[in-house]
C-alpha cells in the first residue's frame, strides 16, 4: 500500500524527476521516515495503553488521579525534546543529517526495550514510576532530533516543486507509526483477557518496537547525505555555531512555527490519543471498539497525507492548511457532542470526518516550515521550535484536556480547547505571504 501510493503520484510524474532518480528517492524516503514509525509508534502505544499503566504505575483510590498521573509522565517525554533538538541538532548542522538520524533511531530503541520490561508499582515500588517517567525522558530526548531531523532531510532532497509531496512522508510514516501502535493495541486488547493484559500481555508491543530501530539503523548507515549539506561542506561554510547562528538570525521564525505546530500537535493528539480514553470514559464504548475506530480513522489518514502533500504543490501549501485549520475550528466543538453521545455509529463518523481535516493541515505543513530556516542551521532551527512547541502544546495535550474536562464537567470542553489552537495557528499561517521563498541568509565563513 505505501509505495502503491508512492508510484501513483511522484514516481508517475516525470515533470519533475528525471528516470534515474526513483529508485534513489525511493530508498532515501524510506530510511529518512522509518524512524518516525518508531517514535510515534511507541509514543501513540503510551497513549493508548495509558488506562492499563495508570493502574500498574500510579494506582490511587480515584482512577481520574491515575489517569492524570500517567498522562503527566507522557507529557515529560515531550519536555525533553527540546533537549535533545540543541544536540541532534548542532550535530545535524555541523557533522551531517545522516550521521544524527543513523544514532537518533538507536537511542530511541534502547529506553522502548527497557520500559517493555519494566517492573511495575506492585513490585518495586515507588522506583516503578520513577524508572517510567526517566525512560521517558530519554526517549522524548532522542525524539529530539529524529523527527525534524528527517523533515529537512527528506526536504532537502526534494526538488522546489515536490517538496509538499516529499516532506508530507515524514507525516505518512508518523502515522503508519502511531497507526501500528493503534492497532497492535486493538489487537492486545482482543486478544487478551483484562487479567492477561495488565499482567504481561502490554508488554509485547513495546518490547517489538526495537525490532523497528534496528532497521531504521541499517538503512540510514547507507544513505547519501542531504544535497544541501553537501553543498556546505563543498562551500566549506558549514558553521560552527549553528544554535548561536540561529538565535541571531530567525526570531521571527521561530514564532511561526510555534504558532503553527500548536494546532498541528494539539490536534493529533487530542484526536488520535487522548479521543480513545475520552470515548471510553465519557460513553462507556468498549476500550477494543474505541481503538478499532481510532486505527480506521487513522489508516486513513495515513493514505490522505501523502495526497495533500501532493495537492499543495500544485496549489499551494499555505491554501491547503488554511482549509484544515479553518475545518477544525468550525467542526470541533459539534464533533465533540458526537463523540459523547455514546454511539458507536456518530463516533466513528464524527472521527472520520474530523480525520480529513486534520490531513488537510498535517499533509504540506513541513514544506511550510522546512524552507523557513536557512540551511546552514535548518536542522538546529527546525527541531528547537518544533519540538519547543511540541514540549509546550502537543505533549501537554491529553493532560490538558483531561483537567479542563475534569474541572469543568463539559464534555465539548476538550473541543473548545481544539477550535481555540485552530484560529491561531491560521492567524500565524497568515503572516506567511511566500511559502514558497526560502531564505537567503547566507552562513558566516568563521575565518
């Protein structure tokens, strides 16, 4: 299915890549986004699993408290990326993309393998959460810079007039991640009885995720570095000081991106790992329905991606994600009485529905903000704000929805909440009047 999808658009389209280039993208798309599978695979997987853990890791007389708890602990995953964006970053701009992608992908594999084999509160204590919130950190630091760091390379490949088709598979491969972790749980929780599940049977899916880090590791090893960076190095203006270099020259920038990334992660993870929890405890759906649902959905989206990413190159990335952000301010709130009313039919096409929307922003949004940043610290400007910005609304956005729900007892609150972030990140996106200029700023020499 991936790469029927991969042929039926760029690789048919000859205008814009000669015969011999296919094969060569292809294989460059494929090691760039792998990585991505892994970290949203595992990072949706926590999501999803968060009723199961909240139990075995922070149980409490009131299950609300253990869902706060555990929801708390995801969010510290996020907090660490930006951490992580200044290393991989400065290493990306200095040393090379291929180079920080091969070592992301396996520091990202290490803490998933450990937290499958993790003792829980009933064995070891307070020590069970504690080793659960630090293994989080870790793999929130290596996130850090995998996934921006795939961005700009997979960008930076692309020719000027398929780079909204290009970089929206660093969003497809997110997806196929957080899809599989989506329906390995559905599957999990089909498959085993509560009993097994709390006991042993929630460990499987992580303890497979390293699985996927190995093979993101071999094929990266044998990747040709980004083009652009090649031309640096061949400049020799690769700088030195790249976070320097970057805090002196892309202020404004970095608004926009932060701007931008507040829908972009509010939205995925309010939809797409907290609506399953959500679903659950406000209707009453079966946990497996509630999961079945959220993997259709997310499987279709996963197909739309690339198709919107293909739509804004011809276009116009900034027209496209006005459409979706304008479509989830004027549809959330309606949808969120949809998905409270505990039918299984208005659930799933609520989901459904609000799923197209979301591909609609997600599809070209990083052939926006890729090119925002000069090359010489692209890799250090992209992944500081994406990830500051993820840190700040998309890792806090299960727990924020759960307490603005809690707090005020309105089921359509989480939805207010969504349609909020939408009119800002499109007030943003509006102060982009040229999506398509990349900036000129040239690297100081440093002789």
């Amino acid at each position: 299915m991936v790469w029927w999808i991969f042929h039926r658009t760029v690789m048919n389209d000859h205008t814009s890549i000669t015969p011999d280039r296919p094969r060569a993208l292809r294989r460059t798309v494929l090691a760039g986004a792998i990585g991505n599978v892994l970290e949203w695979y595992d990072f949706a997987l926590f999501g999803y699993f968060a009723p199961v853990l909240s139990v075995l890791f922070f149980p409490a007389s009131d299950p609300s408290l253990s869902l706060i708890a555990t929801f708390s602990v995801f969010a510290v995953g996020f907090l660490a990326r930006p951490l992580g964006a200044l290393c991989f970053g400065y290493w990306g701009d200095t040393r090379g993309r291929r180079s920080a992608l091969s070592w992301s992908v396996i520091l990202m594999a290490i803490p998933t393998c450990l937290l499958g084999l993790l003792p829980t509160y009933a064995q070891i204590g307070l020590l069970a959460p504690i080793a659960l919130t630090l293994l989080r950190f870790i793999q929130g630091f290596s996130v850090g810079g995998e996934f921006t760091g795939s961005v700009t390379f997979l960008i930076e490949h692309a020719a000027r007039n398929e780079r909204g088709y290009i970089g929206s598979w660093a969003g497809f491969s997110a997806q196929i991640g957080a899809l599989s972790g989506s329906g390995i749980g559905a599957v999990a929780s089909a498959s085993f009885s509560q009993e097994t599940l709390h006991d042993w049977g929630w460990r499987i899916p992580f303890l497979a995720g390293s699985v996927i880090a190995l093979v993101g590791w071999y094929l990266r090893r044998h990747l040709p570095e980004s083009p652009a960076f090649e031309r640096l190095q061949e400049r020799g203006v690769v700088s030195p000081t790249p976070i320097r270099d970057f805090a002196s020259q892309n202020r404004a920038p970095l608004l926009q991106v932060v701007g931008l990334v507040l829908l972009h992660g509010v939205g995925f993870y309010i939809f797409f790992v907290y609506l399953p929890t959500y679903v659950t405890k406000v209707s009453n759906l079966p946990m497996q329905t509630a999961l079945t649902i959220n993997t259709v959905c997310m499987a279709v989206m996963a197909i739309l991606i690339p198709f919107m990413g293909k739509l804004a190159d011809r276009v116009g990335p900034r027209w496209v994600l006005a459409a979706g952000a304008v479509s989830l301010a004027l549809s959330t709130v309606p949808f969120f009485s949809l998905f409270s009313s505990g039918n299984v039919v208005s659930v799933a096409m609520a989901q459904l529905s609000i799923t197209v929307f979301v591909a609609a922003y997600m599809g070209p949004f990083f052939a926006i903000v890729a090119i925002l940043f000069p090359v010489a610290h692209r890799y250090t400007g992209l992944s500081i704000s994406y990830n500051m910005a993820s840190a700040l609304f998309g890792g806090t956005a299960p727990l924020v929805a759960t307490m603005i729900f809690e707090r005020s007892g309105s089921p359509l609150a989480p939805g207010w909440y969504v349609s909020l972030c939408a009119v800002i990140s499109f007030l943003v996106l509006m102060t982009i009047r040229n999506e398509a200029q990349e900036p000129t700023v040239a690297p100081p020499s440093h002789r």
